[in-house]
C-alpha cells in the first residue's frame, strides 16, 4: 500500500501522521478535490499563457513575412515565394525527415481540383522507413466530406493525428531542426512561406507545436472490438463537437442514420451519454493517442 500512500500524499489527500500517531490524517474528500481542482486549472492556465506567449511570436514572424523581408537579411530564415517554389520546399523537407515530422494542418488548403478540398497528407511512406509523424488537424478541416475517414485511415497506417480548434498558424518541423511556415493564404499566387533554421526561433516553434499536441483530441486506432470506419468517423467528428446534422451531411447520410449508429455505439460502449463514449472509445483504442 506504500505506492499509493505516497500518490495521495503527493497529491494532499493524505497528511502526514500527528506525533504519536502511526495512521496518517485524511482531508475531507470535498475539501481535498477542490484543492486538486484548483491546481490543475492553475496548470491549465500556465499551459495557456505560455501557448499565448509562443502565438504572439508567430504573429510577429507571420508579420515579417507579409512585409516582403528579402531573403538573407535575417540570418538563419529563408523566405521561398511562389506557390510552385513553396510546394517543391514542402516535398523536399518532408522527403528528407528521418526522424520525426510534425504537422500543425488548417485551411485554407491548395489542392488539385482548385475547390479548396485539401489535398492528402503523403506520409505514409515516411511512416513505412520509421519516421515518427505526428498531426494537428484544425476542427474546420473536417467540414471537408470525408476528411474525418482520411485521417483515420492515415491513423490505421501509423500517423499519430489529433483534432484541434483555432489553430494558431500552419506549420511543418523536420527532425525538430527546421521548419517551415506555409503562406496564410495557400491559393494567393504571390504567397511567401518562411523556412527557419534559426536555433533561437526553434525555441517558439517547437514548444509550440507540443502545446498545440497536447491540448487537441486524439483520434485514429485500430479496429479491434467491433468498430467499423463509419464507427470512427462518427466518433472522430463527435469528440471534434459536430452536431447530428452536420455529422449527417459530412457521410452523406440521413441524420435518422446518423442518430441510430449513436445510439447502438453507446450501447456497444456501455455508455450513457456521448461524452462517456467517448472515454470508452479511447480505452477500446478506437480513438488513440
């Protein structure tokens, strides 16, 4: 019993025996949970601050680059202008990841077809050689039919993906060594996009990318249990805070469908409300980190 002695203790639940004592004191439960309460939304707004501070810092570079900044005059960034120019960049730093590659993705998106749908993320093959990627997908993302699916799929694959709202910037870190900011405005023909190699900078962007990671939803996993892909989707789109209609829409669906599968997958899930679904879910590992 000594471990989990120690675990309330930590955690002020559990006060140090009174001299002459041998069993320790105990604090009221409603006193000991607001305590812990407040410490963890003390955190929270910690983690919130520090995320607000590297934002900012964002900003001041997305500023710099609207500015036009030539290229060379700040050492240790590069600005690529073009769309062409930027998307061969893209593909040759995801190309040459051997360790890790990280993603924060939010529209608006440059695709092939010019409708704005995004285009799919290629890193499964990185995935294949070892490479670690992992994905923060803006929520707006998924308003595009059958997004939710494609990022499941990429999750069956090894991605690790997770849903976020209000993403701050878009970003891609190589290898944590260098990254590259994509233009604000993916279609604009005169778009710049910035590569920072800067050690300094990396400090923001970095730090940035894991607050952003650790506060977003996960989503992906196998399909061990029963869960079919309409199954996940649902699910993926429901931990993201989609209503029934919109749901419905996105899987081309009636929301009487929609309604139904909810219903049988808190059944399958011995839940009875969606938030509770979703806790089993990620235990299941339908909805992974």
């Amino acid at each position: 019993a000594r471990a989990p002695h120690d675990a309330l203790r930590r955690a002020g639940i559990v006060l140090p025996a009174a001299p002459g004592e041998r069993r320790p004191g105990v604090l009221p439960p409603a006193t000991a949970l607001r305590s812990l309460i407040q410490l963890r939304q003390a955190e929270l707004l910690g983690r919130s601050a520090r995320l607000e501070v590297v934002s900012a810092s964002v900003d001041r570079l997305a500023a710099q680059l609207s500015g036009g900044v030539p290229e060379g005059r700040t050492p240790g960034i590069e600005t690529v202008r073009g769309r062409a120019a930027i998307a061969a960049r893209v593909q040759a730093l995801v190309a040459s990841a051997t360790s890790e590659l990280t993603l924060l993705d939010r529209p608006p998106y440059t695709s092939r077809d010019g409708d704005g749908t995004p285009a799919p993320l290629g890193v499964t093959e990185l995935v294949e050689r070892g490479v670690t990627v992992r994905a923060v997908v803006d929520r707006e993302g998924l308003d595009f039919p059958g997004r939710a699916r494609e990022l499941n799929e990429l999750a069956d694959r090894g991605v690790e993906i997770r849903i976020a709202a209000d993403l701050p910037t878009k970003l891609i870190v190589v290898d944590g060594r260098i990254s590259l900011l994509p233009p604000t405005d993916a279609v604009d023909p005169t778009a710049s996009a910035l590569v920072v190699k800067d050690t300094t900078l990396h400090h923001v962007l970095v730090p940035l990318f894991e607050l952003v990671w650790e506060r977003a939803i996960p989503i992906g996993g196998d399909t061990r249990g029963g869960a079919t892909a309409q199954d996940r989707e649902i699910l993926t789109l429901l931990a993201s805070g989609f209503k029934d209609e919109a749901i419905a829409r996105r899987l081309d669906v009636h929301v009487h469908t929609v309604r139904r599968r909810i219903k049988a997958l808190l059944l399958v899930l011995d839940a009875e409300t969606r938030f509770q679904a979703g806790v089993q879910a990620l235990r299941r590992g339908w909805l992974t980190v």
